[in-house]
C-alpha cells in the first residue's frame, strides 16, 4: 500500500520495495519478472534440444565449448535427458503456472473484485519466496552430480526415477516447494474471491479472468496433495528403501530374484496424471478468462454467453479430474479403463467446444481494435483450435496406440501450452502493462512480436503432427539412429531453424517489454476503455506513477457491458450506476 | 493494414488441413508424413480411425477457421458503424452444444471396435477349442537392449528350452502371433510403428500383443517410453519367415521343433547368467544408494 503512506514514507520503504513486500501487485510484478526469466532459461533448453535433434552430436553453439570442454562440445546422451527434464519442469512449474496464476492472479484479484489486497498477504509473499528456493533446488539438481541430473522426464516415471537417477531427490524437493507455493497461492485466491468482493461484485459479475483464476485455484487445492503425496513416497523410495513404486524384479518363475521392492510402478502414473492432467487446464483456464476479457473489449463488444463460458470452465475443472486416464492408454491398465477414459475425454472437447463458439460470436459483429493484445488474444483462439482438435483426435485410445509417446503428443501440447497459454500471456502483458508500470508497450514492436511468433509457433509445431505420425518416438537423443526415422532428418532440421527463429523473435519482446518500462508512452488511467474494476482507479499514484487502487465502493453491473445502446460512451464501467 | 489480419487468420487453418491432406495423400517434398506403411495383416481399424478423426475434426478446423477470419474480415471494416451489443442466442446456444456432443458421443462409439481388436480379442488357438492362443515368443526388455526367448520345442515360453535371440526377432509369417512381454528393470515400451503397435511394459505386468505379418516382411521395432540415456538405441528388427523355416530354427510350438535340446538349454542358462548380472548391477547400484559411505570404492 506504497501508495497511501506519506512521500518520506514512501522512500523508506522504497529500498524493500521489491524484496519483501506484502503488497499483492508488487508480488505479481515478482512473479511476472522471474516468469520471464525462467522463460528465457526453458527457451535455451528448448533450443539445445533442438539443436540435438537436428545436427545430432555437433557442437551446441556457445554453450557446448562450455560445458562439455573434456567432450569436444558434444552433448551426452544422459545430458540430452536432463535438457527435456528440465525444459519441461521449468516451463511448467516456473512460467506457465507462476505466470498465469502468480503473476496475473496476484496482480488482478483484488483489483477486480475492488478488495483493497489478498485475504493472506503474507501467505501471499511467502508463496514466491518459496519458489526460489525451489528454483535453487531445481539448479541443485543438475549441477550436483555432473553429467548425472534429474533425467527421467518430468513425469518421473519410476523404476526408472528412483533407481537410476541420483539427482532425482532434489528435483522432487523443488516440486514440492513449488507445490506448496501453489497451494498457499490457491487457498489465498479462493478465500479472497468469496470473501472480499466488493458490493454488488456478485460471483456472475465477476470477470472471466477472475472466473479463470479461480477455478485453477479450487484445481490446485483439489490435486495438489495428491501429488505432494506422491512426490513424498516417490521420495522416500528413493531415499529410505520403501517399496511404494519400487517392484520386485522376477527374473522367470524359476528364479525369482528380489530387490527392496513389492510396489507397484502404475500407481506413481496414477497419482501422477491425477494431478498433472488437472494441471494441464490450471495452464490454460486462466489464459481463457483473460482471453474472454481482452476479446470483448477489443471486440467493444459484450462477452457472448457470460453464463455458458462461465459453467463450461467449471465442466473442464470437473471433467478435468476423471480424464488422467489417456496418458496411460497404452500403460497395461485394464483395456476397459481406458474404453471409459477415452468417453470421458471425448466429452471435455464439449465445454472446450463451447468456449471457442463462444469467443467466435464475440468477435462476430464487433468493432475490432487490433492492438498487439488483440491480436495475440485471437492468435490464442486459432492455436487453441487446432490444439483442441488434435485432442479429439488422441482421445481415442485406439490411435493412440500409435501417436502416444511420439511428436504428434509433443504437437499437440505445444499448441496448447505455448501456442495457446504463452499467447495469452503475452496478450496479457500488452493488455495490463498500463496498469502495472504506468506505460503502454510499444504497439508495432508489439504486432511484430506476434506476427513472427504466430508464424514460427506454426513452423515449429505443425510439423511434429506428421513426425508423430510416422511414428517418431519422444525422448530420443537422436531419432536419425533409427533407420525408419532417417528420412525424416530434413525436417528436424526445418522444426529447429524455426525454433531458433522463433526464440530470436522473442528478443522484440523482451527489448520491447524493458523498453518500454522505461521509455514507453505514458498511459491514461483506463486506456482500453475497459469495463473491469482494475481500470477504475481515479488518479495515479504520485510515487510511482502506477494507478492506485481502486476506489469502487459499489459494483453495479457485469463486465462486459459494451456497446449499449442510449449510452454516449461505448462501455460502461462495473462501479458507474 | 488491419483487414490483412483475417487473412493471417485465415491461413492457418487452410495451411494445417492442406499440409495434413497432402500428407495423407503422401505427397510430402521429403519423408512420408502420415501412418507408416501397415504391415499388419490384422491391423485393428486402428488407420480408418485415424483418417475418420482427422476428417471430422479437419472439417471442424475448416468451419471454425472460415467463420473466425470472416468475423475478423467483417470486424475489421472501419466505418462509423458501432459494435453489436447482443450478448446471447439461446438457439444457437442450444444447437452448437448439442450437435458436437452427438458427433462425440458417436466418435466415441465408432472408435471401440478398434480398440477392442487390439486389445481384447486375442486370437484363438488353432486346435478348435476355442481357446486363445498361447504367448509363442516372450519379449523381455532391458536397458537398453530386446531379448526374444522364443517358446521352442515345448511350445511353451519361461521353459529350458526357450530359444533365445538378441534385438532380432523371427516370426512365422502369415499367422497370428502373440507375443507376452516383460522388462527387467525399467518400464520400456514395445512399439511397432508398421505394425501399429505400442505396449508398455511395466514392471510386475505381463501384457500381451498380437499381430500378423506377411512371409518375408521386416519392420522396425523401437522403445517408446523413456528407460535411461540408451532410450534411442533401444531398438530391433522383426523378421517374418515361412513356418518351415521358423520351425527348423526355433521350434513350431507344437512339440515338432528340430533344436537341439542342449544347445537351447545353454542358450537359457547364458541368458539367465545375463540377467543376473544385470540384477546384481541393479542391487549394487540400490546398496549404493543406500549407504553412501560405500560409493567411494
């Protein structure tokens, strides 16, 4: 509440501004920054991996000289394990949940439902500092026993993640920190969402983003012991000798031969998908609430169908937890399992289904503003189609026989997480860096970004539909051993110049981004035109000429009232009667 | 300048359906890009399944992709005309939800007889009873490495006179195999692209798989889930030969073999020796990590 103390205060407190703040904006500016940090790490790793899979044991580029002198800059094939482990771990578990629900769901809650902070400010504060410690872990982790890192996914498939991976125990300590930093993050969002909206702010006046983000929070709070749980057993087999997922090797009947075992390896892949399929929608949910917001105000154009968007996101949520089946199709589990799993995953395509209906006959009829946030925001529902799509198809477990495991799966969340969730997010840091940093980012470096990203994700992705389909499996060092995927060669090599064109057209982003934190143009207080509360502040705040909180004592209506007739603006804000 | 973004729109969805057409069609500038050739004379449906979801959700894509560039196309226009203000259609509500959850109620329907060929309806033994048929050939994988013990005179696998090939497996060709699978240590998966094929193998289970290959045919045999930096070299060749030939060398499962006896039981006891050292590896490596004072030696 730098805001409201006194200008001496204010300089006092200046110095800690950023260390240990309480204030839920300045945390979700924390989280938003080192979002974009690991960001920059997972993208490296990503193109390490792709550099692997084009020119298989050739020198990385900078990094190999580096770090594998004694090898004459060639990756091991143990590294190239830890590169995929960690770029998704760090995707994952450092951008795209602490971006989406750390650094937007920090900074918008309270802010759109006009309460004056989180319930648990400090709950709040302690959430991400605990994922530095979890993120030092994570370094630990690879770092510990050269050559040795956590290399066995980040689904940690056991036998294989308690017997042959040494570091594995740190990595699971990193997920634990995290997993707790979640959770405080989720009982925090949950409690202040029921308990702090303003007057009037009743649940369905709520903004999708809210809606969004609170409904990743009750997943959170649901699947996250689960695999705490599991993380914790997991650890204790590797540890402490216990048998939860360790089994007992049988030799043949004759013989049988025991090691400290009698677990059972399909458990973990229970307990694990049972979390991490729900955190497949906590990626994506709230990238579809703040989707729905920037589309109908770029639409100038009321949100179609508030109330469906709003009971699809809770169909996904619950249709969510009785999916994690159809990552296991193909495990050994009784066939008849999976025959119901496949229905159940058929049908979550129909609240997804909606939603895309829905975002269509939004924009159908309205008055486009193509901003850089628009863009990214319709960029997000036409990579969500077709991510969606290739969904339907996996859902049947016949064909996945042929497509699980293989570059077709890989397509497919790429699509969706980076393609989807990632747009979104940039969408969403071109829609509210006004409101955080007092500034507009820079529009046509903005498009740039965007028309680059849109191509390269497309060049980059699109293929490994087909890679996939030939049946080139996941997780190989170098596919171009297996005379069958020989001739696919070439077209590593196109997915990777893609990549590298792709992760170079992030730099527009980023000189785009710290740019404009310091030259960009001075925004008004509202300068979308926007109905949501956040954009309701009357003055800004003389320190740090950021928008001070908001000062709606009453909410009157929904959102998305654009356009109404009888009105001489072409919005309406929530707090004006 | 702004109208030219429905276009950008646009293209997406027409490039996706036209690359995955022309893959489908096989014309690609290198590499096939669709299923490989089927090599499986009793593929499960599981290739008219995935040109039917393709279809359907490539028509999807087209709709969806032409209505979105269409109302960016129109959204885009300028003029002094002001937005829409209408926020529903119950109508159109109702029929968007409804007709997709038919045509996925139907999918998931029309895609169980495949799935139920490759997994439930094992073939039947050949001798009337109307039994299914016996494992011929134990696949027993390993990092990073495929053992085949084919059952041998005996007709029965996990027997002395198991017949034991490295990364390379026979197969009688033109009949039903089914093959019973194990891992030593980690989870492996067998994964058959040709044959349209994929099982893990998961410690403790015993899966089976089935297939049919013609006389003479040979295909690519992979691991398709993660078991350690050796992951991508984990692979075999499946060689389909005539039943005499097969039986000269590995018995036909009937009784009727023609090994010698004491060359296969060597052959077993070599194999048992290999995997015990590598359990003995493995146990080392467990009371290494047990008692960390030790790994200094």
């Amino acid at each position: 509440m730098i805001e409201t103390v006194g200008p001496s205060g204010v300089i006092a407190r200046r110095r800690l501004w950023w260390l240990f703040s309480t204030d839920h904006r300045v945390i979700g500016c924390q989280f938003l920054f080192s979002a974009l940090l690991w960001l920059a790490v997972g993208g490296l790793l990503a193109l390490a991996i792709r550099w692997q899979l084009a020119w298989p044991w050739t020198e990385i580029p900078v990094l190999g000289r580096w770090l594998f002198a004694d090898n004459g800059g060639q990756i091991t094939p143990e590294f190239y394990n830890v590169l995929f482990t960690m770029h998704a771990t760090v995707m994952i578990f450092f951008v795209v949940i602490p971006v989406l629900s750390g650094a937007f769901g920090n900074y918008l809650i309270p802010l759109m439902i006009g309460a004056h902070d989180m319930a648990f400010p400090k709950l709040n504060m302690l959430s991400y500092w605990l994922m530095w410690p979890a993120f030092g872990l994570l370094l630990t982790s690879v770092v510990v026993a050269p050559g040795e890192g956590p290399s066995s996914g980040w689904t940690a498939y056991p036998p294989l993640s308690v017997l042959f991976s040494p570091a594995q125990g740190y990595w699971i300590g990193s997920l634990l920190l995290v997993g707790v930093a979640s959770m405080l993050g989720a009982i925090n969002y949950i409690t202040t969402i029921f308990q702090m909206r303003v007057p009037g702010m009743t649940m369905l006046r709520l903004p999708m983003t809210v809606w969004g983000l609170l409904v990743t929070a009750v997943l959170q709070a649901l699947a996250l012991p689960v695999l705490t749980a599991a993380l914790l057993m997991l650890l204790a087999d590797q540890w402490l000798g216990t048998g939860f997922f360790v089994p007992a090797y049988v030799l043949n009947e004759a013989q049988p031969e025991m090691v400290p075992g009698g677990g059972d390896p399909l458990l973990w892949q229970h307990l694990f998908w049972f979390y991490s399929h729900p955190a497949v929608y906590i990626m994506i949910l709230p990238a579809m609430g703040m989707v729905s917001d920037m589309l109908s105000c770029f639409s100038r154009k009321p949100l179609f169908g508030y109330r469906p968007m709003v009971f699809s996101m809770i169909a996904i949520a619950g249709l969510g937890f009785v999916v994690w089946g159809h990552h296991m199709f193909v495990s050994g589990m009784n066939y008849l399992l999976s025959a119901s799993f496949a229905v159940s995953t058929m049908l979550i395509a129909l609240p997804s289904g909606i939603k895309v209906f829905n975002w269509l006959a939004t924009v159908w009829g309205g008055r486009l503003q193509m901003t850089a946030a628009m863009l990214f925001s319709l960029g997000f529902v036409s990579m969500f189609i077709v991510g969606g799509l290739s969904g339907i198809v996996m859902a049947s477990p016949a064909v996945d026989i042929v497509i699980h495991d293989t570059y077709y799966i890989v397509a497919h969340f790429h699509y969706v997480l980076f393609g989807s969730s990632l747009l979104a997010v940039f969408g969403g840091i071109h829609f509210w860096f006004p409101r955080m940093f007092g500034r507009q980012m820079h529009e046509g470096l903005g498009k740039l970004h965007f028309l680059l990203t849109y191509l390269l994700l497309n060049g980059t992705f699109l293929p490994m539909h087909w890679l996939g389909l030939r049946g080139m499996p996941r997780r190989y060092a170098d596919p171009s051993i297996v005379e069958g995927f020989r001739d696919l060669q070439p077209w590593n090599e196109f997915i990777t110049w893609c990549a590298i064109g792709l992760g170079a057209a992030q730099l527009v982003f980023f000189a785009n981004f710290f740019g404009s934190l310091v030259w960009g143009r001075r925004s008004g207080l509202n300068p979308w035109q926007a109905n949501t509360l956040e954009w309701q502040a009357v003055e800004p705040d003389h320190a740090t000429k950021v928008a001070g909180q908001v000062v709606a004592t009453r909410v009157w209506r929904g959102p998305y009232e654009y356009s109404q007739p009888g009105r001489a603006t072409d919005f309406w804000p929530q707090n004006e009667p | 300048m702004n109208r030219g973004w429905s276009l950008l729109f646009l293209a997406l969805p027409v490039v996706v359906i036209g690359s995955f057409a022309m893959a489908a069609m096989g014309l690609s500038p290198f590499g096939r890009l669709w299923l490989p050739v089927n090599a499986n004379q009793s593929e499960p449906g599981i290739d008219r399944l995935v040109n039917l979801l393709h279809i359907v959700v490539g028509v999807v894509l087209a709709l969806t992709g032409l209505f979105f560039a269409a109302a960016i196309w129109r959204g885009t226009r300028g003029g002094s005309q002001p937005a829409a203000g209408w926020s529903h259609n119950t109508w159109l509500e109702v029929l968007w939800t409804l007709i997709p959850a038919a045509i996925l109620v139907w999918l998931s329907l029309s895609q169980y007889s495949a799935w139920n060929a490759s997994r439930r309806d094992q073939p039947l033994a050949g001798d009337g009873s109307g039994l299914p048929r016996r494992p011929l050939i134990r696949v027993v994988a390993q990092r990073f490495h495929w053992e085949f013990h084919h059952a041998g005179v005996d007709g029965v696998t996990g027997t002395a006179d198991d017949v034991v090939r490295l990364n390379e497996l026979v197969v009688p060709g033109d009949t039903d195999v089914v093959l019973e699978l194990i891992t030593r240590d980690v989870v492996h998966s067998f994964g058959v692209p040709a044959l349209r094929l994929k099982q893990d193998i998961v410690p403790g289970l015993t899966p089976l798989v089935w297939f049919r290959m013609k006389n003479g045919d040979q295909v690519e045999l992979v691991c398709t889930e993660l078991c350690g930096w050796g992951h991508y070299l984990m692979q075999a060749r499946i060689r389909a030969v005539s039943a005499e030939t097969y039986a000269a060398g590995f018995g036909d499962g009937n009784g009727q073999g023609a090994i010698s006896s004491t060359l296969s039981t060597s052959l077993t006891a070599l194999t048992s020796l290999t995997a015990l050292t590598s359990l003995t590896a493995l146990r080392s490596s467990w009371s290494l990590r047990l008692s960390p004072e030790v790994s200094g030696d």
